[in-house]
C-alpha cells in the first residue's frame, strides 16, 4: 500500500499557466440538495469553486434556489422542479439535459443532501458525464437490486462512500467493512471499475488497474473531520481538481485516481489547518472548506 504525501501531490497536483482562463480549469455540474439538507449543496459546489474549477453550475430544488445562489454568487445555480417535500423531482430530467447541452459540464458530482430523491436513478444511469458518486447516490445505488450487474464500468467514475456507505453497497455488515478496510475498497473497486475511496481515519484510494487494484493511503485528517458536511467538501474538492485535470489530461481513470489523491490529501490538510484555530471539536465543515486557499498555499510552497 501506497502512501499520499506532499510528495504525491508536487507530482499529480494540476499547474495553473499564467495565460490561463476560466475554460482552461473545466466546468463541474453539481446536482445536490434539498429543502432540508441545501447546506450540502452549497458546500460542495463552494469547494469545488475553492479547489480551482473555473465553472460550477449548481443545480437544486426550485425553493431553496435564490437563497443560495445569493450565499454563492460564484455559482451558476439551476432551479429544478420539487416534489412535495422538497426533494428534486424526476421530471426535472428534461430541464437538466437542456442546460447540460447549452453549458456543457465536464463532469458532474451528485448526491450530496439529495435524499431519495427520483431523480437520483436517472442520473446514475442515463447521465453520460463522468461522475463523482457521493452520499445519497450511494444509497440510491445501494438500493438498487444487482446494481453492479446494470453499472457501466466504462464511464470514468469516483466513488466517495464512508464506511456505512461502502456496508450497504457490499450488502456487509458494518464491522466487517471497518476490519476488512482494504479488502473492500478494492471489492468495490472492482465492481464498479472506478476510482473509489473508503472514507475514515487513513482514507484510502484504490485506482483500478488491470490485476490488483492499487490502494494508497491518506496520510492527513483527523477527528476535526468528524462532523456533518465534511464528506460534501471532499466531494467537491475532487470534482473541482478532476474538472482541471480532466480539461488538461483526458477524463479517464489516469486524472480520476490523480484528483481522489490530491483531493483526499488537501481536504484532511485544509481539516488539520482548521483545527490549529479552532481545536478538533469546534471545526464545522465550512471551516474546513474555508481553509482550502491554505492548504494548497502550503503544499504548492
């Protein structure tokens, strides 16, 4: 097993040309949030933007639409139709497709704070842009009966599940995934054919290849971590890295395994910095995504 450090990351970490615009660095699509759960939305596409996409189109639900996109004016906020309790609703699809076409995202991240939303199938399944798998698509996956028999390993994907995510999609119990961490992530790995992580203290990566899948190791984070909301940063972060990598390298599983490391590494670094100010337990994950601008600031040092 690998190990990610700033070595890691001098290495993979995508350059920024003096020349450069907003179209050099990739377009994220976040489709995220709810009535009840927006804060997850807005934190991942905050952190997308903080992580150097040059674009990040947010799309939500209709009633929630013009608080956030007045708390982040950076975004391109989409208002979809809601169903009754405030979830994006599946006939939202049509809509979606036609900003997609006029805007043309370079990849997407969804499921942050969606919920079970209807919409979360046919993105999963009929959404033709490489994806970043997070939270509640996860969930939607994991019920889903033979997911793995109907995913299409071919599109470029990250999945960011937590331990009780990862017990769901591999139908195991929860200790076992906790004692099994390696062996699990490169199960998934393998059903999924995309880059996965299993999220924890020493987050791992494994990229796919074409015998044993290869699993690094974080080697940043801590309990400052543990808090609602950390995992839509880490979503965003890597969309946001894998919108630049992408954009440069080709939207493949080389630039997919490339944004889960740096992304893994500089969101538990952007934690720890948090930490130094305001102790592991009263770090929010706003705090962390504010710390960001740091953490790169001390690795590009």
């Amino acid at each position: 097993m690998k190990q990610i450090t700033r070595e890691t990351l001098s290495a993979f970490l995508p350059r920024r040309e003096k020349t450069a615009h907003k179209g050099s660095f990739g377009r994220v699509l976040a489709v995220a949030g709810s009535r009840s759960m927006g804060g997850a939305g807005f934190l991942c596409a905050k952190s997308a933007l903080t992580a150097g996409a040059g674009l990040v189109f947010w799309a939500l639900p209709q009633s929630i639409q013009p608080a956030f996109a007045a708390a982040l004016p950076e975004a391109i906020t989409l208002p979809l139709a809601q169903t009754a309790d405030g979830l994006l609703a599946e006939d939202a699809w049509t809509d979606l497709l036609d900003f997609i076409r006029e805007h043309r995202p370079s990849l997407a991240v969804i499921g942050p704070g969606m919920g079970q939303s209807p919409l979360v199938d046919k993105l999963l399944f009929d959404l033709s842009l490489p994806l970043v798998v997070d939270a509640d698509a996860l969930n939607a996956l994991a019920r889903r009966p033979h997911w793995e028999q109907h995913w299409p390993k071919d599109r470029p994907c990250i999945f960011t599940p937590h331990p009780g995510e990862m017990a769901r999609l591999l139908k195991e119990p929860m200790a076992q995934t906790q004692e099994e961490r390696l062996h699990q992530v490169q199960e998934l790995c393998r059903k999924t054919g995309g880059v996965t992580l299993l999220k924890g203290c020493g987050t791992l990566v494994c990229v796919p290849q074409a015998q044993t899948p290869q699993v690094w190791q974080n080697t940043t984070g801590g309990p400052a971590l543990a808090k609602a909301g950390s995992g839509d940063v880490l979503s965003g972060v890597i969309a946001g890295l894998w919108a630049q990598l992408g954009t440069a390298q080709g939207f493949d599983a080389a630039s997919a395994a490339k944004a889960a490391l740096c992304g893994v590494y500089l969101h538990g670094l952007a934690g720890d910095l948090a930490a130094l100010k305001r102790s592991d337990f009263g770090v929010l994950a706003r705090d962390t995504a504010d710390a960001l601008p740091q953490a790169f600031l001390e690795v590009l040092q």
